[in-house]
C-alpha cells in the first residue's frame, strides 16, 4: 500500500475520532432516548427508598433560612450558591433580600455562581452579565461567573450521551454548592427545578451549552428536545453533582410560577399557578419530584397551564431519568416544617392555596437598579 493511501486512512481514522467525541462522548452509535416523559406517575406505583424533603409555607427570608438551615449540615469550605439571577428586571426570579438575608446568616463567605448563555441576549458576555447583575442588585455578595475565564471537564459516570460535561472552570474552586432553585415551567425542559438549575446553569455558555442543547451541524439551535433533552441536561447534572459529593444540598422556591424560565425576563408569561412554599432536601430527586407532585394535586384550575407545559415538553423524563441513573429517591417523606415536623403529603401542601397575586413592591424593586 503506498504512502499516499496509509496517510488518507489515517486522517480519515482521525476525523472519525473527533466528530464522535466533539460532544463529549466516545466513539459508539447515538443512543436512543428514553419514553413516557408526558405521563405523570403518582406516588402509590413508585418504587424504592424514601428521602427526607422539608416543607413550609413562608414565603419570606425567614422561611428560606428555616428551610436551607435543615439541610447544610455538609456544606463546609469554600460554598457557591447556584442561583438564576435572571434577565432584565426579570418579575419571577427569587427576591435578592431574601438571598441576601440567607447569606449573610448561614453563607457569609460564600458566592453567588453563574454562567454566561448559549442564546445571545443581556447575559451572553461576561461584560453584559455583569451588567445585568448589577441591574437586578445582586451586588451584595461575590458573583462569579464561572465560565468567565476557562472550561473544565468533568466525569459523566453511567451516561448515555456524555462521557464528561464542559463547565465553568470556576467550579473548581468551590468545597461545597447549594442549589438555590426559582421552581417554575421551562420553554425546553417542561419545568425547571434543581435539575435545571444545575444541568443548564453549570454547563459552560459555549461547549457544555451546546451539547445539551443542538446536534453538531444543524441549523436549529434548540433542535434536541423531549426525552433526548431532558437526558442530556440531566447527565450534566449528574457530572457536577457527583464532582462535589455529599458537599451539596438543594432548595427549591415555589412561588411565581410562570410556565416561562427567567431566561425569558420581562417577556415570560403571566403567572396564574398560586404560589406555594419552600421545600429543601439532599436529594435532588425527591425534591424535583415533590415539586412536582404539589402542582398536580393541586386544582386543575389552579395547574393547568403548568402541567400543560410539563406535559407537551415530556419534563418528567426528568425525573425518571434522575431514577435510572442514581440520583436520588422519587419516593419521600415530606415533613412539615410549620407544624411541628409532621409528615403531610403532597396534597396537604397544595391544600387551600391562594389565588395568584402579583406583589406590586417586588415589581418597583426590580425596575431600580442597586448599588449596596
């Protein structure tokens, strides 16, 4: 064979070599997506062992204390706090003084934590990230936008799509993470809880991004939906979470639900889900899971909209596919933080809910910007 022939197999050998691991996963044949991602499954016909998920109704800084302060007990070293600061004068994101009041009791030290985003918009670069921080006054507290300089690489362990995941390279300087959670719908998951929050907002805005969200060579950059997107996003989960260890813990705010994630700021849909509480745990799966389970038991006027999301999107491959990959437990004590500690279920948390109201002061704290 002559030198000619050899040089072309080895370069073809070679471009074979990087297209089947450009997103992040070695050379085999693309898996196959899982199923049954629109159809809700109760509690009864759940199987397996029960985790331990915190529930008030306090929708205040008082009750985000109360419900974190039930499970930091591994939170130690050096701790960042992913949180979705939002777009814009975005309406629904978490009040920054209750962030603010949470931090500096029981998170003195430790920072807020964000990437840049995969679409172009006010948090796109690092220049207009900043400024978009400073907009909605999260200048209380260290922000790091972890992508800001680099991307790292971490293990994906029992994935189909993903041998590793590229994440802000930040990430690394971090002992411990609380996932501090705005739980609402999502364009592309259904809804966004922990999962979410982590999966979309660890990834890097360039690399980790785009492998979750687009297949190599298409022209629509939100082509991978449905199952396939809700295993992606979720094995990039799985890497940062596995990174850390026991050293993270998760709390989800249940309040302006809109079935629009706060990527979309001012132009997300209205709120018409009552609000409902805090909830804490963890187990990132019982704690999505529950979430979801209070928004099913309650009114179907009062879910509609959002089941309606969950549902067309197939978001509860979301919590299967947490299942599969050991993750966590989709079965959970729900412990009433209220009352005393007694167990209640999901219904009980859903029970007599108030209808939706905007809060007017929330809306003029967020057209000023702030400069504590």
């Amino acid at each position: 064979m002559s030198f000619v022939y050899v040089l072309a197999a080895l370069l073809v050998c070679a471009a074979v070599v990087v297209a089947c691991t450009r997103n992040g996963k070695k050379n085999e044949s693309k898996p196959v997506p899982g199923t049954g991602g629109e159809k809700y499954i109760p509690m009864e016909e759940r199987t397996g062992e029960e985790s331990v998920v915190y529930f008030t109704r306090d929708l205040s800084a008082e009750g985000l204390i109360k419900a974190y302060e039930k499970v930091n007990g591994e939170i130690t070293g050096r701790v960042g706090v992913k949180l979705h600061t939002g777009e814009q004068n975005g309406p629904n994101i978490i009040p920054r003084e209750w962030v603010k009041e949470l931090m500096a009791k029981d998170l003195p030290d430790a920072s807020i934590i964000e990437t840049n985003t995969y679409y172009e918009g006010d948090r796109y670069t690092t220049e207009q990230h900043r400024k978009t921080l400073e907009v909605n006054g999260w200048t209380f507290c260290p922000v790091d936008i972890i992508d800001e300089e680099d991307t790292t690489a971490l293990a994906v362990t029992g994935g189909k799509w993903f041998d590793k995941m590229s994440v802000g390279s930040h990430l690394l300087n971090y002992d411990s993470m609380v996932a501090l959670t705005h739980f609402k719908g999502h364009t592309q998951g259904g809804f966004g809880g922990s999962n979410k929050n982590i999966g979309i907002g660890c990834a890097d805005g360039r690399i980790g991004k785009a492998w979750i969200h687009t297949t190599p060579g298409q022209s629509d950059q939100w082509d991978i939906k449905t199952e396939e997107f809700m295993e992606r996003m979720t094995e990039s989960t799985k890497a940062t979470i596995d990174h850390f260890g026991k050293h993270v813990t998760y709390v989800n705010v249940m309040r302006n639900m809109s079935v629009s994630c706060d990527c979309e700021g001012v132009a997300a849909e209205p709120v018409v889900t009552p609000n409902v509480g805090i909830l804490s745990s963890t187990d990132i799966l019982a704690i999505d899971q529950a979430c979801v389970d209070i928004v099913y038991a309650m009114t179907e006027q009062e879910h509609h909209d959002l089941v309606e999301r969950i549902e067309t999107r197939h978001g509860l491959r979301q919590l299967s596919y947490m299942k599969e990959l050991g993750m966590g437990n989709d079965r959970y004590v729900l412990i009433d933080l209220d009352n005393g500690g007694v167990r209640i279920t999901a219904a009980d948390a859903a029970k007599d809910l108030k209808p939706f109201v905007q809060e007017a002061a929330r809306m003029s704290e967020q057209e000023t910007p702030h400069n504590d």
